[in-house]
C-alpha cells in the first residue's frame, strides 16, 4: 500500500539522504551532493511517497521569505521533487499532498524549474519564464544577483491566502529573497 511520510529536514535518516541525493545526481543535480542537515534550514519538511520501506518519490517545503513592495511573505519554497520510479504516478501523489498541506496551512509555494507540463497535471499553476521576477538580495551588503538570460525557469505555485502570486503578477516588479546557502542561481 502507497502512503505519504512528512518528515522535518532534522528528521531525516542517513539512508533517506543517500538516496536523495544518488536521485538527485541521476537527475541532472550537476553532481552536487546536498547534506540536507546543513543546506536546508529549520522547518524545512520533506514529503515522501512510500511502499513499504521503499522510496518512490519525494520533495520539499522549504521556508523562504520573499519581499515584495516593502512587505515581507513568508511563503514555503517547493524544492527537490523527483520520483525514483517514473511514469508510474507517484510524482503526483507527492504534489497533490504537498498541494493538501500548503492549502490546510494557508501558504504559499512557489518554485522553478523546465517541466511545467507535469505540474500542471498535478493541480499546480504555472507562469512561464516567472524566475526573472525575482533576485537574490543579500541583506549584508544590498547585492543583487538575478538568473542568466536562458535559466530564469517558469514558475510552479501554489496561491496560498497571503495572495502574493496574484499581487506580483499584477504588476511588474521584483520579489527579492536570500538564501545564505545558495552559491549559484538555482531557477
């Protein structure tokens, strides 16, 4: 029987991280092992689709704030989705639960990537090209750095009540967040 495991970041098993990160590098992860300890921060939760022991698929939330006119958003930012057996519909058994949290929660999820098409199958929105609405702040220093022309992703979401998708797509301005851990742009 399929089942879905919530798991805080802190709770994960040696075992679970090996193999998301042996998924991951499979995957196109540019062979860059994640220690998931370390690069994710607290109240960051992982999602897993399980039969039995086995993986099937897995993804995160990780909590990002995102300032937008002035006015922060704490949203949760959707991270590392990938099934370790695909076609066979465990991907959308993760979204449609990561989907049920975010609704039961209230909140926001938004993340990037190049397979829009799968997600929304799965009952995420889309907004193509939507990572160029959005820059890394640091907040030591006032640098900005923003996606190369080509990799700025389109956008999955998630609408939760703080309505900011709504809002940013209303107008044209940038969102800006910051992500000490991140070395390079990641949409």
């Amino acid at each position: 029987m399929v089942k879905t495991i919530i798991k805080s970041v802190n709770r994960l098993t040696r075992a679970e991280k090996i193999l998301m990160n042996k998924i991951r590098v499979r995957e196109g992860g540019k062979g860059i092992k994640k220690d998931f300890s370390k690069d994710y921060p607290a109240g960051t939760i992982f999602f897993f689709v399980k039969e039995k022991d086995k993986i099937l698929s897995f993804g995160g939330l990780e909590p990002i704030k995102i300032n937008y006119l002035g006015k922060d958003y704490n949203i949760l930012g959707i991270c590392n989705i990938f099934s370790v057996e695909k076609g066979k519909g465990y991907g959308g058994i993760l979204i449609k639960e990561m989907i049920k949290y975010l609704k039961n929660k209230g909140k926001t999820g938004l993340g990037f990537t190049g397979a829009t098409e799968f997600f929304k199958k799965t009952g995420l929105k889309t907004e193509k090209l939507f990572g160029k609405r959005f820059a890394l702040k640091n907040p030591k220093t006032g640098e900005l750095r923003f996606a190369e022309k080509g990799e700025e992703g389109d956008g999955i979401y998630y609408e939760g009540k703080d309505k900011l998708i709504s809002r940013m797509l209303k107008t044209k301005s940038l969102g800006y967040y910051w992500l000490p851990r991140i070395k390079e742009l990641h949409f």
